[in-house]
C-alpha cells in the first residue's frame, strides 16, 4: 500500500486501515503478532511514532493488544468488529449519497433497486465479488 500524504486522512489512520484490511483479508489471524511500529516505519518509511499513533487507535478499538514485551496481537473479535464498523461506516455513509443523489436526480426507488441489482450481477458475473 502507498499511503497519499495529500489525502485529508492523515497517515496514522490510512496505518490502521490498512492494518484493518490486512486483518479483513485474513494475512493477520487472530491471536497472531501485529507489525510493530519500527517494522510498518520501514516498510512505509514513516516516522515510528506516526506507526504507533495507527496501531493505538487499533489497539483504543480493542481490535488488538498488547503483550508487555511481545508487541501486540490480533484480538479475538477483530474480524467481526472490523467488519461490522465498515458496514455501519463507510457503506451506511455510501448508501446515504447515494440516496441523496438518486433523490436530487429524480430516480425513484423502484429504479434505483434496479441499478443497484444490476451492478451487483455485473461484478458477480465479472468474477470481482463473492456471493
């Protein structure tokens, strides 16, 4: 992953995405050790306390923990929690556009289902998505 200096997220929480992400996709198990902040500051070469700063917010989320002098873990639960923010987050907040768009352009539900069936059967079809 490169992280985008230029975005509005600043790099300590593009860190804990990604960090989510490699949680989400099953490269960090539960249970299993998390990066520690001197090994994602070379591999991204950022500063250290800005890796830090990304795997407290994880660690605040109980999405990990620590192991006084083992660096820190996977929690239990990571997947779940992880996967229940992002739908609540960032596809409740994608629905929401989305909804207000259709209304400022006139389409009505019916026709907006629809749309929506449509691009979900495309991304299945092209091999993308999984059912």
């Amino acid at each position: 992953m490169i992280f985008k200096p230029d975005s509005i997220k600043p790099i300590y929480v593009q860190i804990a995405e990604w960090l989510e992400a490699e949680i989400l996709s099953g490269q960090l198990a539960e249970d299993e050790r998390v990066y520690s902040q001197y090994q994602l500051a070379e591999m991204f070469t950022i500063n250290p306390a800005t890796a830090a700063k990304g795997l407290n917010l994880l660690a605040d989320e109980g999405m990990v923990y620590k192991k006084r002098g083992l660096g820190m873990f996977v929690s239990t639960q990571a997947k779940e929690y992880i996967l229940t923010k992002r739908k609540q987050q960032v596809l409740g907040q994608m629905v929401k556009d989305l909804v207000a768009e259709a209304q400022r352009l006139g389409v009505q539900e019916k026709e907006l289902l629809q749309m929506m069936k449509q691009a979900r059967e495309e991304i299945y079809e092209g091999g993308d998505g999984e059912r």
